[in-house]
C-alpha cells in the first residue's frame, strides 16, 4: 500500500510550553488522532520535532564532510512533526491529512513517498 508523509508546520517562533491548557488539548486531540490511525491500520511511524534551531546540516563535497547548525532551510515556518502514514491512494491520505490538521490545529503538507 502507499505510503505518505504527512508533516506538521508551525511559525519559527513556535515554542509547546506542555503545561498550558491549550498544548494539553492539542496532545489529547493528536492522541486521539494517533489511535485512529493505529486502530484503521493507516498508522506507519509519528515523531515531534525540537525546533529547527536545535538542527545541525551536514555536508558532503570533494570528501570533506562539513557541520553547521541549523536550520537548513531559511524559512519563517519550520517542520514540527510528521506521521507516515499508509493510505489506499492520495484521496485517502488528504482525507487523513485534514484529520490531521483538526488535531494539531496547524497546516499539514502531504507527499507521497517512494517504494
């Protein structure tokens, strides 16, 4: 069966403090959102993200191997967390996605992966 990344996007300034109100529900919604996906059979692998500042790019050239920190990418908004997911077809993995972002009340970005 196919298989899709779903990953979570926040703003580069996110910080989930767990102890407010408003990151609790977030978890208990994403909980839920995860024991749907076990439960469907959908469910491949999920993981959170430390913020991009924590990323260290490492670089290959000519044989050398080179280590800068991070983030890769100079962007405002920053990957937080990703499921990958098995879905019959990419339908049913936008259908997931939209479940997804109901959960983590944040945008969702949706690839297909390669066998």
């Amino acid at each position: 069966m196919p298989q899709y990344l779903l990953s979570v996007w926040h703003d580069d300034d996110y910080v989930l403090d767990f102890a407010t109100p408003d990151a609790q529900r977030r978890v208990a919604q994403v909980a839920a959102f995860n024991d749907e996906l076990q439960r469907s059979g959908a469910w491949v692998f999920a993981a959170g993200l430390h913020p991009a500042s924590s990323a260290t790019v490492v670089r290959s050239s000519g044989g050398e191997v080179s280590m800068t920190d991070g983030p890769y990418a100079e962007t405002k908004e920053q990957m937080g967390g990703f499921w990958v997911v098995q879905a019959a077809d990419l339908d049913v993995a936008l259908d997931l996605a939209g479940r997804a972002a109901a959960a983590s009340e944040s945008p969702i970005e949706v690839r297909p992966m390669e066998g």
